[in-house]
C-alpha cells in the first residue's frame, strides 16, 4: 500500500542508502573538511552536500533535467563546468603546502566548506540525471499528492543523509585524532583524496566527450 504516493517506501529508503554509500566528491569532501575542520566542518560541507540535493530534486520535479536531457549541448556545457570543479578542488589539495613541524594548518570557516560542498553537489549532472529517473521508479500515478508527496521524499532522503553523513563525520573526526601524531601520513591521504578528485573530474569530463 502506497504511503504519501510514495511506491514500496523500503525499497526506496534501501535504495537511497545505497547510492548515499557509494563513494563520490561528495564523500570525500565530507571526510577532508571533517579531517581538517573537525565536527563543525564536517557539517557545514553535510548541510551544503543536502543544499545541493534538494536543489537537485526541485530541478527534477521542475522538468529541468528533462530540459537538459533533450539539449545535447547545454547537458554537456553543464558537466564540463562540474569537472572542472573537481579537478580545480583536486589541484587545490595536491599543491597545498605541508605546513612545518609544530606549526597549526591553517583555521578554514565553515562558509568555505558549505559553499565548495554546494557547488560540488549542485554541479554534477549524474546527480541530476540519477534523480530525474529515480524519482518517478517510486512515485504513485494514482495516490500521488503532487508536491506533498515530493516533498516527503525530499525529507526522507535529507534524514537519511545527515544519519549515514554522521557516521563518516564521527569516524573521520576519530580516525583524524588517531593520525595527528603522524603528519606525513595525513599529507599523503590529503593528496590521495585530490588525486580521487581529479579523477573524478577527469572521468566526469570524458563522458561527456
């Protein structure tokens, strides 16, 4: 029995855990804002990241990806701009200089976190493309209540995103503390995330060519 014209609701809550799950930019932009600015960063780059969602699903329930879709051009010019975030991000972590022993890495705000976590969920087609045909799979034609039922969607995937979110910001705040008496080590993670990221903006940018 439908609920809210919500189709199977545990597949779908299944179904969203899963793809929240799968390691993206998102994923590591959590985990480095949290190594680097604690809980608080951790979060401020989680409220970007659900920013970045709701906007992506109120452009899905608007048609704009349907928009997109249908315009080759516009589609691609739109991912070419997401990859060169990423590898832009990427790049950024890579030449970051490794701050001297004894000497504190530089305090980053909160505001900087939220903004690169919004632009970095916000300017992902995949994302867009992955909504526009996710939510009409759970979505019935015949109970459906128009926005209420969007909208009750959009809140199960946001609680559902600070709970995982959560769980990778106390681990990566743990596994932060753990390593701060090892520098080197938490230089080269810093480089191995840019590197992911430039890959991703790579991969990103290929399939669009």
């Amino acid at each position: 029995m439908p609920w809210m014209g919500i189709n199977d609701l545990g597949t779908f809550v299944v179904a969203v855990i899963l793809f929240l799950m799968l390691p993206g930019p998102g994923t590591f932009t959590l985990l480095t804002a949290t190594a680097r600015g604690g809980v608080r960063a951790g979060y401020a780059t989680l409220a970007g990241l659900m920013l970045g969602d709701q906007i992506l699903i109120a452009i899905a329930a608007t048609g704009v990806a349907a928009l997109l879709q249908a315009h080759p051009l516009l589609f691609a010019g739109l991912r070419y701009v997401g990859a060169a975030y990423l590898i832009w991000v990427g790049i950024n972590l890579l030449r970051e200089p490794t701050a001297a022993a004894g000497e504190a890495a530089p305090v980053q705000h909160g505001r900087r976190w939220f903004r690169q976590a919004l632009l970095v969920g916000v300017l992902n087609p995949k994302a867009i493309l992955f909504y526009m045909a996710f939510f009409p799979l759970f979505i019935d034609p015949l109970r459906q209540r128009g926005a209420l039922t969007l909208a009750t969607m959009a809140v199960l995937i946001a609680l559902l995103s600070i709970g995982w979110c959560s769980v990778l910001i106390f681990g990566g705040q743990f596994i932060a503390r753990r390593l701060a008496g090892y520098p080197r080590v938490g230089v080269w993670l810093r480089r191995a995330v840019g590197v992911c990221l430039v890959v991703f903006g790579v991969r990103l940018g290929l399939d669009g060519a």
